[in-house]
C-alpha cells in the first residue's frame, strides 16, 4: 500500500496579502514534496526539466478548479521552467469518478492532457454519456476508451486512491489544492499569486 508522509508546516506569507484574499501558505518537507512527484500516474505539462513544479489536485466538476485553469495556462505559455502535474481527486461524485477515470484511461493512448483540457474546460458534467460525448468532440475514441478503462481499471483506481491519500495528508478539505514548489495554498490562486510563489520557490524561501 502507498503510505504517504507529507509534513506541513505552517508559514504566514505577509507577501501574499496584496493578492484578491490573503491566504496562509504551508511548507511540505522535501522528502514529503519527492514523493509527491515520483511516478504521478501523469506526465508533467509543461518544462521537461522544470525548476518549479506545480502539483494542482483538481475535479472536474469543481467550479474553482476551472477558475484556475486560465491563470496556470498563461504561467506555462509566459515561464519556459515551469511544469505542472495535474493529481485527479474526484470529490464531487459519481460522475466525478467517471470523469478522472476516463481521462486517466486515457493515459494510455497518450491523451490524458487531451482529456483532461476537454473536461476540466467544459461545463458541470452531471452524466456519464455527457463525459463520453465531450471527449469524443474532442478526438478520443470512445470505444478505445471503454476498453482502457475496464483494462487497466485497477490501475486507476490505486492511483486514485494514492491521489485521495496524498491530500488528506496535505490536509485539505476541497479542490483546488495547489502545490508551487514546495508551497501548498488551499484553494484558488490567480496569475499574479503564481507568479509570486514560483518566484518564492526559485528564491528558496
């Protein structure tokens, strides 16, 4: 069983408070931040040798996850050393569920980015065949998907279930949970936030 270990430590970030709400940022060890990224189930978007990595554990359904979608876009388009790691924690459901499992079935076509920007993009999925009909307008073979699924389904359920053990130990409490570095915010954050807390991260403070 993967056991997680996440130490967090809490530090008040007096330069956060100029952003739209002050947030409390906690600190993850190192060790805790290394197991966080070995082998994510999902391939890192963005730089391939980043010197900051963004963990975002998101729903599909959750409206602020998609509040945030705009803002970890225009970092990855604007900073060439950031990458980000996307961790599916369906909280909301059902059809959550469904939705984080198709797109990581999708993973092993090499589409789960595809997946992952068609649903998380889309409007609140409250039916399996709506999850199916956005992915396929978006390129994916359905069919090819139901198999993936069924196939590797015990796959996806223990990297669903390491994802939902990673945040409790990160201690959230709801989607978004976003990691920059080794900076964990409870909640959404916009462009300007990001942008400071890569900018915290490279500085090593």
């Amino acid at each position: 069983m993967f056991m997680v270990r996440i130490t967090l430590s809490i530090l008040a970030c007096a330069w956060l408070l100029g952003a739209a709400a002050a947030q409390d940022v906690q600190t993850i060890t190192l060790a805790g931040q290394q197991q966080m990224l070995a082998k994510p189930g999902t391939d890192p978007v963005g730089a391939r040798n980043p010197d900051v990595t963004i963990v975002e554990y998101f729903d599909y359904n959750c409206p602020y996850c998609k509040k945030v979608v705009p803002a970890l876009q225009a970092l990855l388009a604007q900073d060439p050393k950031v990458a980000v790691v996307y961790k599916d924690w369906p909280i909301l459901g059902p059809v959550s569920i469904y939705a984080a499992s198709s797109a990581l079935a999708e993973g092993w076509q090499g589409k789960y980015l595809v997946a992952h920007d068609a649903l998380i993009g889309g409007p609140r999925l409250a039916k399996y065949d709506q999850v199916d009909a956005l992915l396929q307008s978006a390129g994916v073979n359905v069919e090819t998907l139901k198999k993936d699924r069924t196939a590797h389904a015990k796959e996806i359920a223990a990297l669903l279930a390491r994802n939902d053990e990673e945040a409790h130990a990160l201690t959230l409490e709801g989607t978004p949970g976003i990691v920059v570095g080794r900076q964990l915010v409870h909640g959404t954050v916009d462009e300007s936030t990001l942008k400071k807390l890569v900018a915290h991260s490279r500085a090593g403070t």
